[in-house]
C-alpha cells in the first residue's frame, strides 16, 4: 500500500503578545502626533519614549518565546515609521518649525525621509550586517534626540518659536545621521538573560534615581551623546576619513576591533599586517 504524504499546512493567524506590543508602540506615536496638533508637546515627547519601550520589548519577547514571523517584522517596520518617523517630525513642526515657512516643513521632511530610508536599509541588512553596530543612528535614537529637544524646552519654559532656525538645523541634522554611514554601537552583545552581580543591580538603580531627577533633562543629553559617539568612533577607528565613510550606499567592513578593512578588490597586495582580519 503506497503511503501519502500529506503537505503541510501553515496555520494562518498571528502571533497575540507581539504583535500587541507592537500595536501599543503603534498607538503612542499617534497619539503623540494628535498631542502636538493640540499644543500638548509635552505630551506628545513623553509617548514617543513610550513608543520606545515597546519598540524595544515587542522584538526581544518574540525571540525569547519563539513567535517570530515575517509578519511581526514587517508589522514593527511599518509602525517605527509611524513613531519615530512621522510623529517626531510632525512633533518638531508644530513646536518650532512652523513659523519659518518651507524652510521649516523641509526640515521636518528630511528628518522624516531619512527615517524611512534608515528603515528600510536596515530591513535590507538582516543577517548580514555586523550585530555589533548600527550603520547610521537608529530611528528610535532619533526620535528621541527630537523628543527630548521638545520635552526639555517645554520644562525650561523655552518658546520653539525663538529657537526655530537652530531646531530646523538640528532636526535636519538628524535625518541626516540616519542615512550616514557612521557606526554606532547596537548594545545587542549584551547578554539580558545571562546572571549579574549584585553591584551591577545597584547600579541599575543608580541609574534610574539619576534619570528620575530630571528626565527631560538627563534623557536629552544621553541620546545627543550617543548621536555624537557615531562620528568621533567612526573617526578614530579609520585613518583617512573619505566620503563613503560618512555617505553613500559602498559598504565598510569592519575588523573584530573595529578598525576599517582595506579594500582588498582594488589593492589586493596591500594589507596592513599590524591588522587583524577574519
């Protein structure tokens, strides 16, 4: 009797915890953009750190209770777009923007273009690119520079108005890290489930005391420190800094330490020996 294999059939539906996560990023994003429509900005700068939070807890749960699909993965895309592009620009127009004209909504659209082109050269890297490192600040890093702009000059009682041409420069100046070729550390080698040691838990709470203090404040400079950390890297681990080290779509292969490879196609006799390669 011949035996009849029977295909295998994929269950349709989707993953619930994830996905739910994802949808709550979802939501604080539009809200934060409907909190700024109606002059709530700090509001509106709170949701996107909200937005954060669960950008960053929907992936790691779905890798520690196996429920990764492609779905999810597109889902979170499209949804960072929504909170770390769309709303912190939105955010940043109608808090400082708007009252310099077109000058102003270019501003907000390069912020919001380089979000999407950051996005999507990120989803095209999956599995290939160093885990180690980011090509260019990530979009949430971004939002957050835009965010806590906002939130510390609504608690410094800064009018956006009176800042808007140094604001359209640093929102433009955003944008533009995204789509850089800068390197900046992804912190993903971090073990979160391995075991600590007790100090390392109090410093954890140290941390937290600190940022309680003054969070706008703390939060702000944190993220602008980190914004900066990917040039002064980036510049310090290569010896001639060239166009395609900051722009461009040519790929730059690192070393295990972090130094830059030599481009082995167009010299492929010249190979620094003091370097070490994989």
């Amino acid at each position: 009797m011949q035996n009849i294999t029977k295909p295998t059939v994929k269950s349709k539906g989707i993953y619930l915890l994830p996905n739910l996560l994802t949808t709550a990023g979802l939501f604080a994003g539009f809200y934060a953009v409907i909190a700024s429509m109606n002059g709530r900005f700090e509001a509106s700068a709170i949701a996107v750190f909200v937005a954060m939070i669960f950008d960053g807890l929907d992936g790691r749960l779905a890798r520690l209770t196996n429920t990764q699909s492609s779905f999810g993965a597109e889902y979170d895309s499209m949804a960072d777009m929504v909170s770390f592009g769309m709303a912190p620009a939105l955010i940043a127009y109608n808090w400082g923007l708007a009252d310099i004209g077109k000058l102003g909504w270019l501003a907000a659209f390069i912020y919001c273009a380089g979000a999407a082109l950051r996005l999507a050269r990120f989803n095209t890297q999956v599995g290939v690119a160093d885990k180690r490192y980011f090509q260019g600040l990530a979009s949430p890093a971004a939002a957050a520079i835009i965010a806590g702009s906002v939130w510390l000059g609504q608690d410094y009682g800064v009018d956006g108005n009176s800042v808007s041409w140094l604001f359209a420069l640093i929102t433009a100046g955003t944008g533009l890290l995204m789509v850089s070729n800068f390197r900046y550390h992804s912190f993903k080698q971090v073990d979160w489930s391995g075991k600590v040691n007790f100090l390392v838990m109090l410093l954890v709470v140290a941390v937290f005391v600190v940022v309680s203090v003054d969070p706008a404040l703390i939060l702000c400079c944190l993220f602008y420190l980190y914004a900066c950390s990917g040039p002064v890297m980036t510049m310090r681990n290569i010896k001639r800094l060239k166009v395609s080290d900051v722009l461009g779509d040519k790929e730059v292969e690192l070393f295990q330490d972090g130094t830059r490879q030599t481009e082995l196609e167009e010299k492929p006799s010249v190979i620094d020996e003091k370097t070490p390669h994989n």
